[in-house]
C-alpha cells in the first residue's frame, strides 16, 4: 500500500497544514507580543499622569513611583549640571535632558521644570514624544514614561521642581527590564524563517530529484546509462520512472529482435549466397558474371549496413576513456597505407592568456602545444566507424580528405574536409535520413545509411552531424562532448 506522505499531494497538504499552523502561530505570537507592549506602555503612560498630578497638587507619589531628594553635595552637582558625578548613576551615562512645560492655556501652571534621564546604554530621542496641541504637562510627562517604558534600560531619573530641591525619581516598577512583557516577536520571526526554511528545503529537494532523473535520461546513450533506473522519490516520480522503465524494456526487446532477425537473415542468406557465387563462376560470359557477383555483393554489404546502424542504436559498445588524437592517426595511417590521399592537419599550438595576478600587473601566458593528446570518454569502434564513414564518404565526393580536431572546454569536433567535391552542405545534410541518397547513386556505391550511422553515433556522445562549405569543398563537422 502506498504511502500517501510519499506522493506530491500527500506531502503538499502535509507541508501547507503546517505553514498554516506555523505561520498562525508566529502571528499570534507577534501579535500577543504587540498587545503586550501596548498595554505595558499605556500602564506607564498613566503612571506618568499620575505622578505628574500627584507632584502638582504636593500630594505623595503613587506607590509605583518613589521619589527621593539628592543630598547636599549631589545637590551641587545637579545645579552645575554635572549629572554623571551624583552617586548611584551609572559611570559613562548616557544623559537626555528633557524640558517639560510649566502649563498650558488650558491648565494651572505646572511646578515640574525638567528631568535628566541618564541611561547607561542609550540616549532616547525626545523627538519620539508625542506632542499636539493643548497637550497639558501631565500629559507630556506621561508620554515620556510611555517612551522610558519603551525600552529596557533600567535609567536613573532625576527631575526638579520649581522651587525645590532635585530629586531621584525611581520608576522601576513602571519602566524597568523586570516590569516589560516577555518579547517573543524574535522567536515568532525566527518559526517564521525555519518554516520557509524547510519549506524551500523540501520544495528544492522536490525539484532535485526529477531534475536528476531528467539529466539521466537525457544523458542515458551518451555515458552508458543503465538498464533499469531505481526507484525513489515522491510516489509521482516513482510511477514516472515505472513507465520509463518500462518503456526502456520493450525498447531494447525491439531493438533486440531485430537485431536479431537482421542476424539471422544475414547468417541464413550467407550459404545461398556463396552458392550464388559458385554458380555465377561458371557462368562463361564474362558481362553477366561481373554483374551478378555485384549485385551478390551489394546485397550482403546491405545488410551489414543495416546490421552496422541497428548495432549504433542498441548502444552495445561501453563507453571508455581513449585517446582522440591516437585513434585519429590510427584511421589515417590505415588510409595511407591502402594508398588513399588522406592526411591528418595537426593543430597549431595556441595561447592561452591568463588572468591578472595579485602580484603583479602583468598578464601570465600559457601555450597549449599542438601535439597534446586529447582523451575523452567514449566508444573507440564507434567513433572508428564514423570517422571512416565521413573520410569514405570525402573521398568518394572529392580527392582527397584532411581531417582536423578543434577542442573547445566542454566539446572536440572532428572536421574531415573534402577537395573538390560539387555538392552543397545543404544538400549533404539532407541526406542523414535513412536510405536518402543524392541524385549520383548510379556512379557511386552505397546504401544511404553512412551518414545515419554517424549521426547516430554523435548522438550517443552527447554531440551532432554538422555540414559547411568550404573554399575547397565541403566540411564535415563531427562534435562529441569531452566527458
């Protein structure tokens, strides 16, 4: 039975259930923290008015609020305004004086000149208090223990009346660290980035896995993929590889079964055939006995041919690393040796400019020589048959072949040049279709399947079959990856 947190519903309905509980949670939280701080800060907003109407009418301050007068010699300092030297204030105090009204039009006049609020973290800016008009001093006196409430600072406050000594407000339970609501708007953040966290972690894991199952697949001819791919993943990927595997094995049934009927045709037709040419030895006339051994000829070359193309298809040859540049000499030295004009341009060595260095301003140079081995990862009996195909298929349309490797980082084309030839590219390149031959098939031999082949087999070394013209003729353009 199928899992259904295993399938990409399942773990969509999974994943949004708890964003949506995450995410409510870190809203309330966020929120409850906003409402908390609200309700701290009006307490200390009344608190203040209190305490401003209690001092105007001489009456004792609230229990919330203490109110102490400095000594003879803190007395002195607070005069000279010297507030760091009063005992009891934090050394290196941060000081925020703030002037408060003697009264409005709308009020008695107010006895409570100003405060210096010393902090030893912060110097509060006055320019946050909320100031309209018509607002009374108690008010303002309000709004400034609202903006001591404001943060955790624990500060020492120290206000003057008119015509009395300073004094030492003490608001701790007001505006002090203790008396401020817990703060969770930091953890409700912080459930807030580790759910998108996970979120994306799983999405991009998701997205992963059918991204490299889609990067086998495509590379599956080219570097010997295998012949089952595993299972694994959500369940809607495991059904997407049930089917491709699927597919792969009646493929390869197909490819198999004919590959063999083609086997079987060619071993059943080789014993009529060496009897055919038996038979056309006694054939006296010479005219009828050539054209009939051709024709016995042509029709076993046909087959292999199309044995040739089917066993390109199936993709039997394992890929390995070689030698590009010695498999190249290999298939030119066979051709000299035969007698066939066909030679091999070595590359000219090349300069490669190097960055700038931190020492010095100069730009290194490296010189990549001609004669380096180029190796890569592939099929030597493949790329064998397609090189020799393009070098036949030059040398039936031209004079001679020259064949050439240009190499980039990720890609070595393979470029065998004709001389002589009058067919155009455009027209070559319509001939890589199976069986498509040029308008000169009865001066020339073959079965229209030299160009499929190699096609095919560029196509398995993640590459393609490319045409040009040339000064001289036609260019052929054989790129394979290096890896």
């Amino acid at each position: 039975m199928n899992n259904p947190l295993r399938s990409l519903r399942g773990m969509t309905g999974l994943l949004v259930g708890c964003a949506l509980v995450v995410g409510g949670l870190s809203v309330w939280l966020w929120m409850a923290s906003n409402a908390n701080w609200r309700g701290h800060q009006d307490r200390s907003y009344l608190a203040g008015i209190t305490f401003y109407t209690d001092i105007q009418s001489g009456r004792r301050a609230s229990a919330d609020v203490e109110v102490t007068r400095l000594s003879t010699t803190d007395q002195a300092y607070a005069e000279a305004g010297n507030f760091q030297q009063i005992s009891g204030v934090p050394r290196a105090a941060r000081i925020t004086n703030v002037p408060l009204p003697i009264g409005d039009s709308g009020a008695l006049p107010g006895r409570l000149v100003s405060l210096a609020i010393l902090s030893p973290d912060l110097i509060y800016r006055i320019a946050d208090i909320t100031r309209r008009d018509g607002q009374t001093p108690a008010e303002t006196t309000g709004e400034v223990f609202r903006l001591l409430a404001s943060f955790c600072s624990d500060p020492v406050v120290i206000g003057r009346l008119s015509e009395a000594p300073w004094v030492i407000i003490d608001g701790t339970s007001v505006w002090g660290c203790d008396a401020a609501p817990k703060d969770r708007r930091l953890l409700a953040a912080l459930f807030a980035i580790i759910a998108t966290g996970v979120l994306l972690t799983v999405a991009l894991n998701l997205s992963s896995e059918f991204s490299g199952f889609a990067n086998q697949l495509r590379n599956r001819r080219r570097v010997g993929g295998p012949a089952r791919y595993d299972v694994h993943g959500p369940q809607e990927l495991r059904d997407i590889v049930d089917a491709v595997n699927s597919h792969l094995e009646s493929e390869r049934a197909q490819l198999e079964g004919r590959a063999a009927v083609l086997s079987g045709v060619s071993h059943d037709l080789g014993t009529p055939a060496t009897r055919l040419r038996l038979r056309a030895a006694l054939i006296e006339d010479e005219d009828l006995r050539q054209k009939l051994e051709a024709d016995i000829d042509s029709m076993t070359s046909m087959i292999e041919s199309v044995l040739t193309f089917t066993r390109a298809e199936m993709n039997v040859e394992a890929p390995r690393k070689l030698s590009l540049t010695a498999l190249i000499d290999a298939i030119v030295a066979n051709y000299e040796d035969m007698g066939r004009a066909v030679t091999f341009r070595k590359a000219d060595d090349v300069i490669v400019r190097g960055g700038a260095s931190v020492f010095t301003s100069r730009q290194g140079q490296t010189v990549m020589l001609a004669d380096r081995q180029i190796t890569i990862t592939g099929r030597p009996i493949a790329l064998e048959r397609a090189v020799g195909n393009l070098i036949d298929n030059a040398l039936k349309y031209g004079r001679r072949a020259t064949i050439a490797l240009e190499t980039t980082a990720d890609s070595i084309t393979i470029v065998v040049e004709d001389e002589g030839s009058d067919t155009a590219a455009l027209d070559i390149e319509a001939l890589m279709e199976p069986y498509k031959r040029g308008n000169n098939t009865a001066t020339i031999a073959g079965h229209g399947l030299g160009l499929t082949i190699v096609a095919t087999i560029a196509k398995l070394h993640g590459g393609s079959l490319a045409f040009e013209d040339s000064a001289k003729g036609v260019c052929a353009r054989l790129t394979i990856q290096r890896n």
